[in-house]
C-alpha cells in the first residue's frame, strides 16, 4: 500500500510537500512563541490567530496549550480586561 502511495501523481507529490511544508513552519511558529515571547504575547497572539477561542474551550486547555497553569491565565486575562476599560 505504501509502495503504492508514493508512486501516485506528481500532483500528489506537490500537495503532500505542501502540506508537510504548513506543518513545519506551523511547529516553528509554535516553538518560537513557546521559547521567545511571555505568556501574555502567547495569549494576545493565541486570540489574534483565533478570535473566538476563548468561548469554546476550557480555561485548563487555554492554559495547558499556552504552558501556563489555569491561576496565571486567569491573571492575563483579569491585567488585559482592565487594561481594555482604562
């Protein structure tokens, strides 16, 4: 099955590079953020790339994806809605 996989169109070829490409640069990013910027740019940059994230999931998976616990991103969230009033 494998062998015939591989040997499909080059379309396929193409659409497989580029997909893989997406993926890598999709993991890059990812680790860039989690190494180089604070939990608060993780955070504005999670809502950025997803506006309505924040209504559909768990406050402990927010904070899990963002590598903080659930208590640090209550904090983020308290600094960013008080900021947002002034």
């Amino acid at each position: 099955m494998e062998q015939k996989f591989s040997n499909n169109s080059i379309d396929l070829q193409m659409l497989r590079a580029i997909i893989a490409e997406h993926i890598l640069f999709q993991f890059r990013s990812r680790y860039l953020d989690i190494h180089c910027a604070t939990a608060r740019e993780r955070y504005e940059l999670l809502l950025r790339r997803c506006p309505g994230i924040v209504h559909h999931l768990a406050l402990q998976d927010l904070a899990s994806f963002l590598c903080v616990t659930p208590n640090y991103l209550s904090t983020i969230r308290k600094d960013i809605t008080f900021e947002t009033k002034k």
